[in-house]
C-alpha cells in the first residue's frame, strides 16, 4: 500500500507556510485531517505537459499520481478533460479550506453545494453540519454516481443528485447556506431564492474572485463582500471561449501607438486584475514576461483585439483591431482605478437582485457600481 502520511503532513505543512488554514475556521483542518483528498481522487487524473493535458494512472505512476493529488496549497488536480480541456478537478486545498471559511456553515445547517464533482468538498461540508444535511447538484451522471461511492465509502451522509446547478435544488429549500464549486459571471437568482433570509451564498465569480453573499430579511436581494482569489472553472456544458487567435485572425492591425506606462503592475497585481474584471467583463487578458518586459494581449472574444508588446529597450507599444480600441479602454480604466484611490479586491462587493446584478465598492448603498 502506498504511504500517503508523508504527502498529507508536506502539504499541511505548506498550508502553515502560506497561512492557509483559516483561522477562524478550526474545523476545516479537522475534517481535511479526517478526509483525505486522495479518497476521493479517480484512479485517472491529468496532467499538463506544456501543450496538453496527459493522463497519469494510480495503477502505473502511483507515486506521480499521489504527487498530484498532493501538490501545492494552491495546486489543483485535474480529474476530467473533454474536448482537451480541463473540465472537471480536485480544487487546491486552500482556496477550499478559504471557501468554506467564507462560507461560515455551522453544525445543523442545510446546505447546498453545486458541482459536487469527486464529492470531496460535500465530504468537508457534512463533517461540519451532520449527517442527511448536505446535498449536492452534479450536471454529469458519471460523476453523480462516482461521487456518491466515494461519499458511501467515506461514510459521509450525503444526498447527491444529477441537475442543473443553476436551478439549484428546490426539494431540500430553504438552505442555510449554499456554495458553488464553478464560477459563474451572473450569480443565478435560483440560488438565492433557494436560501432563508440571513442565509449565507458563496461562489467564485468571473472566474477571478470569490464572493460571500447574504440574503436580505425580505428575501429579495442578496448583498456581500469579495473574500478572495479563486480562479475556478466555469460551469460543464459552458460554450468554450474564444481565443485570441480566433479574434485576432489576420487582418493587419488598424491601428499603432506607444503606450507609456509601465506594464509590470497588469501583470503582478491582482487587485489591479480584479478592477479591470469589474470595469471591462466581456475583456479576456493574459500576460506574460520575457527578456523585453510584460506582454499583453487582449480580445473581446467577439471582434476586437490589441497587442502590447515590450521592445527591449524601455518602450512599449500597441497594436489594435476590430471595432473597439481595447488598449485605449484598459488604459481608461486603469486610470478609472488610481483616481479611485487603487481599491483591492476586498473593498468590493456584490448586490444580486432578480433581474440584475452589480458589483460596487466600499458601501453597496453610496459606493461607486458598475452592473455586471
């Protein structure tokens, strides 16, 4: 039998490290120690190899597979690829154990978890509420029913059922709390309907941050803060997106400048990232640093595009197509934020309402907000 202790204590090691273990939270540790991740890892996961996603087997690689599983604080284990793309993991331990910290479930409490995936986190969740009070919503009947094996095995009480996570779960409402394991760009309204007044809803949004939201007393809106970075998968069955090639093409650039400002904070700071997530949704960037400087490319995945390429020797400039001009507006918006006072991610927060939502900083009544 392969000794998994050693992984376990390097990794709750390396939790300590980074401050991982949420404090205010002394369970989450507790149930991590009494449920191993490995558990609840199909006997397939996958690994990227620089240009794509390779399978590794606990019957040939046990000790490459274990690896897996065990990686990092922030290190997730893919567990399904389709249309080779990763669609499916074992979620990095810390952004779990933040999660759930987030989540601030108590013993007693109804929960709902939505894409219960290998069925680890549901296992954490029932730890802390008790048996028969956790149910989880899974659109993939294979994983469905892996995931209750896993849960039975693990002697955790849990429902599971094969749906729509953005439907929710209407026979067990109203829940305590409810958390999604996806991220999801507009919160849906099934969510907090399903959820008593004063409940809790936490979830990764834009696929950058998560939020943790309150249900008012009267039920018709949902109000909290951003708590944290949580770069998760959006939901299965999501159209994939398109990529920068895609929209690039090969139409020449219809347009040329110099851009003055140093780059390295687009790269670098998250809570620079997080503001323009706010200020422009619909604008996918990525970044990368060679021996010139910070790069950035951009695309709006339906038309429009820019390049800002670091030419070695202090300058930058970019390049743009399509019918938006989309350096000019990251630019617009940078500024928006330093004249704001440079806001983290944790001065934001969201409202959700039926038929809207927006995301608002420092005060949901009197801050600045931006629908989304």
């Amino acid at each position: 039998m392969f000794g998994f202790a050693e992984l376990r204590r390097k990794l709750a090691r390396a939790m300590d490290l980074c401050g991982a273990w949420p404090v205010g939270s002394p369970w989450v540790r507790q149930a991590v120690e009494a449920l191993p991740r490995h558990e609840f890892a199909p006997e397939r996961l996958w690994q990227w190899d620089g240009q794509a996603y390779v399978p590794v087997d606990r019957s040939a690689e046990e000790d490459r597979w274990a690896g897996v599983v065990y990686g990092g604080p922030y290190d997730a284990a893919v567990t399904q690829v389709s249309a080779g793309a990763a669609s499916s993991s074992l979620s990095c331990q810390a952004v779990v154990a933040d999660m759930l910290d987030s989540l601030d479930v108590e013993p007693a409490h109804r929960v709902l978890e939505l894409g219960t995936g290998t069925g680890w986190n549901a296992a954490l969740l029932a730890y802390r509420t008790g048996p028969k009070l956790v149910a989880g919503v899974e659109v993939d009947p294979l994983l469905t029913d892996q995931a209750r094996m896993r849960l039975a095995a693990a002697g955790a009480d849990v429902l599971v059922e094969t749906g729509d996570g953005a439907k929710g779960l209407p026979s067990g409402a109203p829940y305590d709390r409810v958390i999604s394991t996806y991220a999801v760009d507009r919160v849906p309204w099934a969510w907090v309907a399903q959820t008593r007044p004063g409940g809790r809803i936490v979830t990764p949004w834009g696929r950058l941050g998560h939020v943790a939201l309150t249900v008012a007393e009267d039920g018709g809106s949902a109000t909290g803060w951003v708590q944290g970075l949580a770069q998760f998968m959006p939901a299965h069955g999501t159209t994939a997106e398109t990529g920068f090639e895609d929209v690039r093409g090969t139409v020449p650039a219809d347009d040329e400048r110099g851009v003055e400002r140093d780059l390295r904070p687009l790269h670098d700071d998250w809570h620079l990232r997080f503001a323009l997530r706010v200020a422009l949704p619909e604008v996918r960037i990525s970044t990368a640093v060679d021996e010139d400087g910070v790069n950035a490319w951009l695309h709006d995945g339906v038309s429009s595009w820019a390049v800002l390429s670091a030419l070695g020797d202090g300058r930058t400039v970019a390049h743009q197509g399509g019918l938006r001009r989309l350096a000019d507006l990251l630019e617009k918006a940078w500024d928006e934020w330093l004249a704001m006072g440079s806001p983290e991610l944790y001065d934001f927060g969201m409202t959700v309402e039926p038929e809207r939502q927006f995301v608002w900083a420092w005060d949901a009544v009197t801050g600045p907000r931006r629908q989304s």
